[in-house]
C-alpha cells in the first residue's frame, strides 16, 4: 500500500518538444494601497477589547490599542524579547499601558488602521473638544510615535500604566486564586486584560516577589523606568512629548529589555530623544516606504473578501510580529495578554508558525527560527540525555524560551524532528545545498539517533516506536504504540538523511542502520477507516490537533501519486474532518486552516475555501485567535491554505522536485492570479486563472534546480523565454501529465496554453 523505502516514481516518456524563443514582460504592477486598502480595519467607535483591537509592531515592540468602556484609548505595550530570566527556562514578562488620560467624558472615537502604511489613526470626541492622533512603530527604531492634535477646550495627558512585574502565566494563576470574586461584576470571572482598573488595588497586596519596585527619573523632559522581575530580568522604558505647534504635539516611546544586573535606561531615553528631533513626518515616510517594499513580495489575486482580508491581515502581521534580526517567534509575539502560554510551543506551534512564513516568500522572517535552532546545540543534547546517552541524539521538550532552555523530551519523541523539517523546508526552498550538508544534516543525524532509542524490535525483526501520546488527543491522557506522529517524521528524516548522504558523498556510518531501520519498520498503522493514531487505536473522536496524520500531511511521506495511496489519504482526512452527531467539530482555527492545504493537497479547491472560512469564522475580528489566547500560529497559517491552492511543491521523495501550479482551483474562482510565491527547489511562480482556466505560469528557477510541473493544461504548453527550452512530457502512476523543462539557474519560463497565439506583455491581473 506504502513504503517507506525512497523509490523513484516511475514515468513513461511520452513527448520531447523544443519551444520556440519568444521574450515576453511579464508586468507586475500592483498598486498595493488600493488593494490593501479595501482591507483596513475600520471602527465607527473604539474596539472595546482585546478580540477587537488594532494592532502594530515592528517584529519587536508593538501595542493593541481599545478603549475600555467610557475611557479614552491605550496602548497595550510588548516587546518580543523582555523575559523574566534566562539562566532555565523563562517565559514574558508584562510591561503595561500608555493611557490617553482627558478632563471630560468620551463621546465618540473612531479609528482605522491602515494595513498598506501600518499605521493607526483615530480621534477622539468629547464633551469639552477633540483630539485627532495616529500612531507607528517604525522598523527603523524601537519606538513608537504618537502624534496627536487638540482643538477646543479639552487637555489630555499620556500616562505609563506599569503592571506588576511578573510572567503572564503568574498573574493568571494569582488572580484565579486569590482575588476576591464578590468585586466581580460579571456572573462569570473572566481575566481577559491584566490592566482592569478592578485589579488595580489588588495589585498592591500581591506579594513581594510579584511587586518589586521599578526605578524612575527624569532626563531632559523625558521619563524612564526601569523594572527587574523576581528572577532578575526586566525592562527600560522611556517615554516624552513634544509641543510641534498651538495644539499640536508629539509623543514617542521606547522599551528595551534588560539583562539581569543592567540597570541602563540611557538606549530609550536616546530612542526617544532622537525620535522627538526627527519628527513624525520625517520617520513615516521612511516608514511607508518600507512596508510597500515588504508587500511588494508577493501577491494573490482572488474573488472572495473575506478571505483575502484575512490573508493580507496576516502578511502584515508577520512584519510586525517577528523581523530576521529579532527572537524566535513565541506564542504571543509583541502582543502580551492575558494566557498560560507565554513561551515557545514545540509540538505543532512553532512549526507552522515558520511554515507559514516560509509559504509566503519571506525566508529572511525564518532566521530567528534558524538562530535558535543553529545556537543551541547543548540545549537539544540536554533535552535528550535523561531520556538516552546514546552519543549525539538531540531532541526539544514541548516548550523552550527564546533562549532555547528548555526540559527534558519525555513525551512527544518526534517534535525535534517535526521542527528540524521546517529547517530543510527553508534550505530547500533557499536553494541552499551547504547549509543543508553543513547545518540541517547534523540535527537531522542527532533527531535519528534519539529516534533509534525509541524503537524496539519484535520478534519478526520488525521496529516498532515505544508508547508515545499523538499530541493532543484524549488529552494527551492516553499512549499509543507507533503513533503516526512519531512514524512520519521518522520516516522522512531517514528518507532525506539517506539522500544526503548520497548526493554529498559524505559516507556518514550510520546510513547502513537507516536503511536497515526504513526496511524494517513498521508501516503506518492504518485500517478500513484510513491512519490510526497508532497500532490497533482509532481516531474515535472529534478533535482539533492533525497529529496522526502527518505521515499525510505536512511530510507527504504517503506516495499520492499511486491511486491506493491517494484514497487512504483521503479517507483519512476525511475521518478526522467528519463532523460529530450534533453536526460540530472538536476544533479551532489551526484545525480549519490545517484543513485547507489537506483539502488543496487532496484536490478540493471548494472544499480548501469552506475550511478556510470556518477558520476565520472561529477567530476574533481582528483575526486573533480565541477564545484561549494567544496562539499567533494558529491564525498566521490562513495563508498556506490560499497558497496550496495556488502552487504546491511538496515531494515524496528528497530526490525529487515537483511543481503543482493551480492544483485546486475553486469553482467560484473564475479569475485569480499570484505573483512570486515560493516552492521547493527555489523556484519563484507566477501565474494567472482566468474564466476558470490557466492563461499562463512563469517560473524563475533561483538555483537550477530540475523543473517538473503538473498544470491544468489541455495539451503541452508553449514555453517562452530568452532562449529554447525543451519541454519533456511522462506520466505519473496516477495518470497525471509532468512537464519537464530544462530550466536552468538565473532563467525564467513561461508557460502558456499551445493554443493561445504569445502576446509581449502578460499581466498579473487584479481579480480580487
């Protein structure tokens, strides 16, 4: 049915053809701010939570700025790296809030944030006057600026709202348990923002540990704090304000984290000094330019909405959640609120999290992924050596800081594996070869290692995997011999070690025990109702994690170019999709927009969209995910659910490499069209649907790597470009048409239907 063993597909030769040099443009000219601008999000009054706040950052600080009722706007203030401590394994640290504070009661305040300029602007109407502002946070500086403008007779005044200077996790469990339940008003006790004026008195009985004093001054109109935690890591704030004009002033702040004994503020207080000389007007320009470069990477075209709302809600919130020279991405980026969950999640989170990044053309946001994978070799060995001392095995507990401390691997054996795949992914789609031999291959050698201690083999000379959980089903209450989730990145890693080892020459000792492992082990426990969860145990209920079915999806180590293979991944997609009796599902939205690409992967364009809206149905307005906050990935993975609809790229086999370019076209999406979308082996695709057919696909080749393609077209496609290119067509098992193009490095193709007469100018169309 399935094998593990890394075989070539099979193809039957059918045609070679040589297409006739023909140039072409391809324009690609989009005016982003119309397009973004159809998506900004707009509020007729201030959102009145955390579920409905807008939202900035520059992948370091940022803030989400509502207006509880009856109060004036705030900003809630993060920043990626201030930690509690770093000597174990810390988690966030809360900062707090700068308040607009006004003599006279709030009418009315709109506002709007403006994705295309990232920049929020509002005012605020009261009985006395008005205020307009608007408001960024430069990538060039840490700060953020705030320029406001006062007409009548109100005055305002921006005050920092400090919160107590311990971890998310800490002031939950402290409030849950201690704070007087009869001064709630609500039936029911919610914690849903840390900065309740409720808690404010409450907060000066916490004990001594959880109130540390926070040191503060003055230098030259411009107010600092410095505030260390417990465990003796804390933070530098500075914050000051300009008069430009009668009524008009500025407003800039900076938050640096400190490092346990450095008590400096003199970097935010120089921050914002600099900032007030350089002027709002001066910073946004330079601001603006950046992030229509940043958008300017990509683009899809497609006619629903609602979707594409959602989607460039994401692209622009992954330039502010994380940047390439910032911290790992944990589960909140700069965006801190009330959760248990306030580090890095290995067991699905952080995976795609960077999945969904890579996806979107932006491999440069993946380095800090790579840094604390590359960094902290000692802290994967450490993970490992209570659980084994075989020599060199490497795993991750489920969490780690962004330092990369973390626990021992006693459960979930194969998340050091599932995230070290995402390191291949970027190397695979960078193009680089010898970061994939110098890096990738070490970690993936040391992941096998940890692995071949979890097999045990019977008495058939058959491997098994020791009794694992398959994240997160039943609770993770139950174990399970050979889940799923330990054969398929098992199952992959020895595939694309093996070929490593190969294609490099570098005649690794181990290889003979790979093989020997692959050929022995166990296939994945399947039965009539498709993937188990692992032997003899079914997938019986509802649930929202895809665990037991990685050997499907993401490593696709199932071969669905077979049609045996295709409906055992069908079926079991399906199993895991069905709904319960009362018509619901077990989920949330990493569920649904897991459900998307499978749907994408299986073929089912509608069905990849109904998914895709379930998931944005699931989450806040904003598009944070709820109601248990704040799982940033869960909601940034919308977008690899619209690109799989567009281009896929994933491979059985590491030898390989495929392109399926408009694999799942909706129905209802007569006219779509993408631009520079990245797959594996470097290439950069383009294409353009239109009444419900293929118009074009260009494919720019960053690393010569070999070019095979499946599209949608009714006979061999014509290819043009600066030279010939000869155009190779063969069959899959499954029947499929693969075009293969002797593409080379640095050379672009276009590929357009036989029938259709070349023009010199093809058009990325806007069709959204």
């Amino acid at each position: 049915m399935h094998t593990h063993s890394a075989i070539l597909t099979s193809l039957t030769i059918l045609i070679s053809s040589i297409g006739f040099a023909k140039e072409y443009t391809l324009d690609t000219s989009i005016d982003y701010g119309q397009v973004l601008g159809r998506h900004d999000m707009v509020f007729k009054d201030a959102p009145a939570s955390y579920d409905d706040c807008v939202f900035i950052g520059n992948g370091m600080i940022g803030s989400t700025i509502w207006a509880r009722p009856g109060e004036a706007i705030h900003w809630s203030l993060g920043r990626n790296d201030v930690y509690n401590t770093r000597e174990e394994r810390g988690s966030r640290l809360l900062i707090g809030n700068l308040s607009l504070k006004l003599q006279s009661p709030v009418v009315a305040q709109p506002l709007r944030l403006s994705l295309h300029k990232a920049e929020a602007s509002g005012s605020i109407q009261t009985k006395k006057g008005s205020v307009e502002w608007r408001c960024i946070t430069p990538q060039s500086s840490d700060v953020g600026l705030i320029e406001y403008t006062m007409t009548g007779k109100e005055k305002l005044e921006i005050v920092f709202e400090a919160l107590p200077p311990v971890t998310p996790g800490q002031l939950n469990t402290y409030l849950k348990e201690n704070f007087p339940k009869e001064n709630w008003p609500a039936k029911k006790f919610k914690i849903d923002e840390y900065g309740n004026p409720l808690f404010t008195a409450f907060y000066k009985t916490l004990p001594t540990a959880m109130r540390i004093p926070a040191k503060t001054g003055t230098e030259g109109g411009i107010h600092w704090t410095t505030q260390f935690c417990e465990k003796g890591q804390g933070y530098a704030f500075a914050c000051g304000t300009k008069k430009l004009s009668s009524g008009r002033y500025l407003c800039a702040y900076s938050i640096d984290a400190l490092a346990k004994g450095d008590d400096r503020h003199d970097t935010v207080v120089q921050r914002v000094n600099e900032a007030l000389q350089q002027g709002y007007e001066t910073i946004a320009k330079e601001h603006y330019q950046w992030w229509d470069a940043y958008y300017q990477r990509t683009f899809v075209s497609f006619p629903d909405n609602k979707i594409a709302r959602y989607y460039w809600i994401q692209l622009y919130k992954i330039a502010c959640a994380t940047r390439p020279d910032g911290v790992v991405l944990d589960e909140m980026g700069p965006w801190v609120r009330p959760t248990m969950w306030d580090r890095v999640w290995w067991n699905l989170n952080i995976q795609i999290a960077y999945n969904s990044i890579i996806s979107c053309n932006r491999l440069d946001y993946c380095e800090p992924f790579i840094r604390i994978l590359n960094e902290n070799m000692e802290s994967w060995r450490g993970s490992a050596a209570p659980i084994t001392d075989a020599p060199g095995a490497l795993n991750v507990g489920r969490t780690t800081d962004i330092y990369g401390n973390t626990s021992a691997a006693a459960k979930e054996f194969s998340n050091f594996t599932f995230a070290i795949y995402y390191y291949w992914m970027y190397c695979r789609s960078l193009g680089d070869d010898q970061q994939l031999k110098e890096k990738v291959f070490p970690f993936m050698k040391g992941a096998a290692t940890y692995m071949m201690e979890m097999l045990e083999k019977d008495s058939d000379g058959i491997y098994h995997v020791k009794r694992d959980i398959s994240p997160e089903y039943m609770k993770c209450k139950t174990d399970y011999l050979s889940t799923n989730y330990d054969l398929g990145p098992l199952v992959w890693n020895l595939n694309a070690l093996l070929y490593l080892n190969k294609e490099h020459q570098l005649n690794d000792p181990d290889a003979a025990v790979w093989q020997e492992v692959l050929d022995n082990l166990i296939p994945f426990p399947a039965d009539e109702t498709g993937l188990l969860l692992g032997e003899g145990s079914r997938f019986e209920e509802s649930h929202r994690h895809y665990s037991h079915l990685l050997p499907f999806y993401p490593f696709r180590v199932i071969d669905m170019s077979t049609q045996e293979n295709f409906d055992l991944c069908k079926k079991s997609f399906e199993r895991w999709a069905a709904p319960k009796p009362d018509g619901k599902r077990s989920w949330n939205a990493f569920a649904f927009f897991g459900a998307a690409p499978m749907s994408a992967w299986l073929g089912d364009g509608d069905k990849a969209v109904e998914y895709l809206h379930g998931g944005i149905d699931w989450t806040a307005e904003n598009t944070f995910f709820k109601p248990a906050p704040p799982a940033i990935e869960s909601v940034l993975c919308q977008t690899i659910g619209v690109h799989e609809m567009f281009l896929q790229s994933k491979t059985t086999h590491p030898e390989d490499t495929l392109l399926r370019i408009f694999p799942a076209m909706p129905s209802t999406w007569k006219n779509a069209s993408f631009n520079r979308l990245l797959a594996e082996g470097a290439f950069e695709v383009a294409g353009k649907w239109k009444d419900g057919k293929i118009v074009f696909a260009e494919i720019t080749s960053k690393a010569g790597k070999p070019c095979h393609v499946i599209a949608p077209f009714d006979q061999k496609p014509q290819a043009l470009g600066k030279r010939d290119f000869t155009v190779t067509e063969s069959k899959n098992p499954k029947g499929e048409t693969i075009y293969a193009i002797d593409l080379k490095k640095g050379e672009s193709v276009l590929l357009v239907p036989l029938k259709s007469a070349p023009v010199a100018t093809y058009r990325i169309a806007n069709d959204s």
